[in-house]
C-alpha cells in the first residue's frame, strides 16, 4: 500500500522504472556477494521493485486507456499483457538453460540485469496521466493522504471492497504453481520431463488471460460455473493420481486465470477516487495474505483440500465482482474489440 501511494502522488511510471532498476540491483548483488546476506539483501530488493509496480502497471494502464476515451479497452489489453508475461516464460526456459550452459551463473545473471533495465527503459517510454504533483485531489494532497484516500475507498466502498476481496482470493491461487512439479513426479512424470510436461500450465494460464477481454460482460452464473469446472477439473486431477493430470492443472489455471483478469476488471471500474494504485495495491496485500492461507491449507490437506477451497472460491467470489459496467464491456466483433 505505502508503494502504491507513492504511484499515485507522485508517478505511476516513475514507480515502474523504480521497479526495472532495483530489480537489476537485486540480480547484481546475487552476482557480486553470493551469500546469505547477499541474497537475502537481494531478495528485499526485489520484493520492494514488486511492490512498486503492483498497482502502478493497472493504474497506469486504465488511466491511459480512459485518458484515450478506451477505458473499455482495459480488459482485452490487461490480458494480453498478463498473457505476454506467461507465454514468455516458455522460450526464456530454454534460454537460461543455453546461458547456463555457455556462461553459467555469471552470464545467465548479466543477462537478467539487463532484461530488468530493459523494462526499466520501456516503462520511461509511457505516457503517464497522473504525473509529479497530481496525487490525492480529494485529501490534503500529501502523501499519506493519498494513501488514506485510497485505503478508505478500498474498505469503505462496498462494490471496491468486493472487487478488492475478489482480486485477492483468485490471486492466491497462483500459488498452486509452485507445487506441480511435485504433483508431476507424484503421478510418474519421469523427472527429466517435468519441466517439459509442465510447459502446458504457462500456456494455459496465457491463453485464458488472452481471452479474458471477451469475457469482461460475463453473468454471475456463468462466472460460478467456470470456476466450478476449474476446481472439478484439479480435484479430479489430484484423484487421479496420472502423468494426464497434468491436464487438468492446466484447465484449472487457465480458467482461473480468465476469471482473475475480469475480476482485476471489475476492480479497475468501480475505483472512483485518485488513489487508483493505492486501492489496486490492497487487493496485492490480500493476495500476499491469502496464500499465505493458502499454503497452510496445502500442508494440511494438500490438492484434495485445494479442490474443495476452489469451490467454495467459485460460490463467493463470483458474487463479489457482480456484473460490469455496460459503458466498460467491448462486444466480441466491435471496432474496439477488432
């Protein structure tokens, strides 16, 4: 949240760019002092350079996108950029594999520092519609004004509190990720074709978040059932107990990932106040926590219990982000869409 407030008082892009460089650093320290200290140094660099972008990117985005008259473009872009983030991850695998290879960690480090500066130099090159100075117009224009202006919209405001909530649940789930590769050798996938055969569950969360834009105008019950075919579809694959059950995480995570972009929708158009960044930021807060939860459930219940999770997930949360606003829905086929 502090972070967040810093985007919308000061910069949204300049927290981005903050993002690119202190990420490099981090990389750099794990180069230069390969130690605990070292590494864990690094790793508070990077968590700070994540907690910058979250809800700067969204506020960035949707204020551009609203300042173009496109605001109803968001959903459709968001996912293709969350989409990008994921497909990515398939042809950088085989290239850290090439860079190890050839240079070891040395090299493969060299190379992130300057994929982070990179988007460091990117993130510069966007327009930013609420530069220096134009923070918190409804408070007292400081910082920590910005930063109450936005933490009060996102819990006294009950159609943002519910969006807020909705991003934070589905959010969570993305911890599930960290756990295939064990599912996959618990079900016999020889273990030099683990990353090979989970290279599906990326792909399938890319293709979900590309389709999202089309999806913004879901009902409530259409939303509830495609979670509910999402968890049906992890706890049949952990009753399974087979190499195909990689299948079915893949399903679950690309479904989920369609709903989590429309929900990150939902957010972004019942945001009223100047403290878009900040608000967006709470629901990263109660991301963090949430898998938190979400790990605890693992250790006690493992994919049986996160099935069952997942389902009481697809009742709720569906109910939470409601519908969309008309004005913000792009038919499938308009010129928008197009």
């Amino acid at each position: 949240m502090p972070s967040g407030a810093l985007a919308d008082r000061f910069s949204r892009r300049g927290a981005l760019v903050a993002a690119g460089v202190l990420q490099a650093v981090a990389y750099a320290l794990w180069l230069t002092s390969p130690t605990f200290t070292g590494f864990a140094a690094g790793f508070v660099l990077w968590g700070a350079g994540g907690s910058l972008a979250t809800g700067a990117f969204q506020a960035l985005l949707y204020d551009g996108l609203a300042a173009a008259g496109a605001a109803r473009r968001y959903g459709a872009v968001a996912g293709r950029a969350e989409a990008a983030g994921l497909a990515i991850q398939v042809p950088v695998a085989g290239a850290a594999s090439l860079l190890a290879a050839a240079g070891g960690y040395t090299l493969a480090g060299v190379v992130s520092i300057g994929t982070c500066l990179g988007a460091a130099a990117l993130a510069a090159a966007l327009p930013d519609h609420r530069g220096a100075g134009s923070g918190d117009e409804d408070g007292d224009g400081s910082y920590l004004g910005t930063m109450l202006t936005g933490v009060h919209e996102a819990a006294r405001s009950a159609p943002v509190r519910g969006a807020v909530l909705a991003v934070s649940v589905l959010t969570a789930f993305d911890g599930l990720e960290e756990y295939s590769p064990l599912l996959a050798a618990g079900w016999g996938v020889p273990q030099d074709m683990i990353p090979l055969a989970l290279l599906v569950v990326p792909l399938a969360g890319a293709a979900g978040s590309a389709l999202a834009g089309r999806a913004v105008g879901m009902t409530t019950p259409v939303m509830v059932a495609l979670l509910a075919v999402a968890a049906t579809a992890l706890g049949a694959a952990g009753a399974a107990g087979h190499p195909a059950g990689v299948a079915g995480i893949a399903l679950f995570y690309g479904l989920w990932r369609l709903a989590f972009v429309v929900a990150d929708v939902r957010l972004q158009e019942r945001i009223a106040g100047p403290s878009r960044a900040t608000v967006t930021s709470v629901a990263g807060l109660g991301s963090e926590l949430s898998v938190v939860v979400l790990f605890t459930g693992w250790a006690a219940g493992g994919i049986g219990l996160m099935a069952v999770l997942a389902l009481v997930v697809a009742g709720v949360v569906p109910r939470w982000v409601g519908r969309t606003c008309p004005s913000a829905a792009t038919p499938v086929g308009s010129r928008a869409d197009r």
